[in-house]
C-alpha cells in the first residue's frame, strides 16, 4: 500500500485514539495521512520497551576475520579494520555472500517469543551495500549477488504478519561509495576520528544517493515504526543534512520515530544529546545505560557478545541473567532496550542468540506486564533490584530474594495489596515490609506487583 501526504489537520479531532500497540497512521483516504501528536506517535515504541537489534550484510561471510587476522570490536567494520580495498571486498565479500538458510518467519518468530515488538534491521551498514532491491544503485542484495532476494521485504512482511513492528537501520557513512568515502580511502574509519576532513563531493551522495535510498525503504516497504540512523560521526555530514532528513522522512510517513544520530546532537556513547536544536525524538546510549531514570524517550542498544555482526571467535556471551537484568534495569530509568543478533554469512541466527532469547522469552511469558508499557521508577533503586511503573501500581523485581522472607520497600509506596505476578499468589503486607515466600519463584528476577493506595 501507498505510503503518502502530510496531512497538518484535524489532529484535535484525533486526541485520545493513541494506539499502544503499533504505530498507527490514521487514513484519512488511502492516500492522505494525518499526523499524530508526538505522544500520540510515540505511543506503542513506549509501551514496547523490547526490540531486536538485526546487523547483517555480507560482512557475516567472513565474520571478521581475515586471513587469519581476526579484527578488533564488531565484526561490521572489518573492510575498514583489515584493510580491503573496495575490489577486494566486492570479491572476497559481497560476491560470496550466498545466505540461502535466510528465513523470515524464523527470525520473526525467535523475536516474537523472546517477547521483542519491534525489529531494527541493518538496510546498509557503513560498507554501503543495499539489502534491499534499490532503483538507485546496484550494490544491493537482489541485483549483486545470486541469492536474488529482497531481504527488507521478507522481513518487513514477515514482521506484519506477526504484529511485529519493523524498522531498519540506515548508515549516513558510506565506504563503498566514491562521494562519501574517496578521500579517507584505504582508511575509512579516519572520518570518525579526525573531523577536520571531509569531502567535498559529500552533498551530491547526500542529495543523489543518500535521500533516494531512504525514500525507497519509506515507500516500498509499508509503514515504517522506526528509521535508525548511524554513522552521523563524520565531519561530511552537517545538522542541516540532518533536519532536512528528518523534514522528508515525516513528510513520507509523517508518523515515524526517528533516532537522534539523524542529526548531530549526541552525546557520543552516552547518546542522549547535547545542548542544542536537533532533530530526532529519541536518544541512543550504546552499551550503556544511564545511572538513573531520565525523563525524555531513550532507547539503549547492547550486543550479546562485543559484536554487532557475526563473530564466532568472540565466545563472550553474556548470560540471560544479565541481559534480563539489563532490561528490567533500563525499563526502571525508563527506556527500551534493543538487543542485537548477528546472523551468520548464511543467515542463521547463532544458536547462543537463540537460547539466550527463549531464556528471556520464558521469563517474558511469565512476567511481561512488568516490562510492556512501564515507565521508570517512582522511588530510589532498592538494593535487592529495581521497580518499574504502570499507573497505580509498582512492580518490584527482586534479584536477591531476602533470606528472612521480608523485603523491605520504599516507605513513599503506600501498598494496599501485593501479588506474585508468576502465578499471583497473594502476599501480605505489613507496612513497608511484604512477607514473601521462602523460595524465590525464579532465580533470576521474580516480580511483585504492588498496588498502591493512591
Ligand atoms: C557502533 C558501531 C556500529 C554499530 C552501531 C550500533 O556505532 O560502530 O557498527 O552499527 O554501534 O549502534
């Protein structure tokens, strides 16, 4: 269906139809769409909380190594890390990139029943290769390589069909093409440290190849939850580029959530922005989350080895303690947390990914309204783990179940009732002390909901 029109009007007529559960463009005709409020727009990626991160490309071939180098962080930056020239990698790389156990519904699903809403793909990562069936060059997936297929559509359509939003991730940096790369070439990556270069042709491949790309992805691919841009880092690209990006994406689809690396304000890996007016409705911390609960939209991103993309060699995979701690500690500062998979060169998601995920589905299964549409913490973090909040109740999420049985809560948490939410078992409460069972009802993190008297 056609995406379309900025309709600026009637949005007062519209107040109070938010939608909690995916983005909504209220059709107006088939062609004209009316934008919703930033609440409004902001709604179901709040109530969302969980999404899946997807880097992949033809850089899962070699999976960061490189005859017998292996490079340094994530495995997407290998043409940069080990030197390829951009014939070696269209040769050794792109051209080999044969990813026939490529399977949407399989990857959809792994996300679903981790209890994810959302999935962020990687349409081009920094080594400027398409994955989807681009008009504007033909260095992407459907037209380079003998696989054919159209990754982005196989995977936007297999996120509709399971309620899923789909949204994808955009790099501004671009090795591969000569107007954005030529003049740090062979060393892409200097553009990120030393801001006194840039090239000059940068506003042709911004104007000519750049915009054009994102314009397909937001017209070809029905609608759009999120556009996740990276690569903003290089002096090439300027805080006008970014609002006029952000101006033509909201006139695409004007309802969109658009991260804030769209624009130059981010606080480096720190991600909230900086002083100042830039485009961009959320912030980005990568790998790492704020102290305490900050009151604006952020969203962290974190791997689940140190790798974005496909890396067998790093077998340090964090546990699914940690991860589901990682993300009841971001919904308690009130953020989303969105968890990275690197499919490997064939299309397989690893298998440590895929048990890590069941492990949080099954808490999810169990404890999910303490994560969808909870907002940070009303009270201080307690020591034994973390509050998150909906309305008028409290969930506290217990890491270390006290031995005497008796958790102690905040004395501002006035609760006029508490139950187990695995199982809802009814717990008595005394003041600021609920009594609990002996045994902890998972060893992870068990969750009581506390409902408060006002
Ligand atoms: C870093 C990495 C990049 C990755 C991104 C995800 O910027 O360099 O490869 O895509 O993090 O946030």
């Amino acid at each position: 269906m056609k995406r379309s029109i900025l309709l600026i009007a009637i949005v007062f007529a519209l107040l109070g139809t938010a939608c909690t559960q995916k983005p909504k463009e209220t059709k107006k005709s088939e062609k004209e769409v009316v934008k919703l409020t930033d609440d409004e727009r902001m709604a179901w990626w709040r109530d969302a909380r969980f999404g899946m991160f997807i880097h992949w490309g033809p850089y899962a071939v070699p999976g960061g190594e490189r005859n017998g180098k292996v490079c340094g962080g994530g495995a997407e930056w290998i043409m940069d890390k080990l030197d390829y020239t951009i014939e070696d990698y269209e040769k050794e790389v792109v051209d080999v990139f044969e990813p026939v156990n490529f399977d949407a519904d399989e990857w959809v699903g792994i996300a679903k029943d981790a209890g994810m809403k959302y999935i962020v793909l990687t349409s081009k990562h920094h080594d400027g290769f398409a994955m989807w069936n681009s008009k504007i060059s033909d260095y992407n997936i459907v037209k380079r390589t003998d696989f054919g297929r159209d990754v982005v559509k196989e995977l936007a359509e297999a996120c509709r069909k399971e309620d899923i939003v789909f949204c994808f991730y955009h790099s501004i940096t671009d090795w591969h093409h000569p107007q954005a790369q030529s003049i740090f070439y062979p060393h892409y990556n200097v553009g990120q440290k030393d801001q006194t270069k840039s090239n000059p042709e940068f506003p042709k491949y911004f104007e000519n190849y750049l915009k054009p790309q994102v314009r397909e992805l937001l017209t070809n691919y029905g609608d759009i939850g999120v556009v996740w841009f990276d690569g903003e880092w290089i002096a090439d690209y300027t805080t006008e580029m970014g609002k006029e990006m952000y101006e033509m994406i909201m006139e695409l689809q004007p309802n969109t959530i658009v991260n804030n690396r769209v624009d130059k304000g981010r606080n480096g890996m720190a991600g909230m922005n900086v002083e100042g007016n830039f485009a961009g409705d959320f912030g980005t911390p990568e790998k790492e989350v704020p102290a305490t609960g900050i009151d604006s939209d952020w969203e962290a991103c974190f791997t689940m080895n140190g790798s974005w993309g496909y890396k067998p060699s790093d077998k340090k995979w964090k546990s699914d303690e940690k991860l589901i701690h990682s993300l009841i500690d971001i919904v308690s500062k009130g953020g989303n947390f969105l968890l990275n998979v690197g499919p490997d060169g064939l299309g397989v998601i690893p298998t440590e990914s895929i048990e890590i995920l069941a492990s949080m589905g099954d808490w999810m299964d169990a404890n999910s309204e303490s994560i969808y549409g909870c907002k940070a913490s009303p009270v201080n973090r307690p020591e034994w783990g973390r509050y998150t909040s909906k309305d008028k109740v409290v969930y506290a999420h217990v890491f270390d179940w006290p031995e005497d049985g008796k958790l102690m809560i905040d004395e501002k948490l006035k609760v006029k009732k508490a139950n187990l939410v695995d199982g809802g078992k009814k717990l008595k409460v005394d003041g600021s002390i609920v009594v609990l069972p002996k045994n902890a009802p998972d060893n992870i993190a068990s969750v009581i909901k506390l409902e408060l008297a006002q």
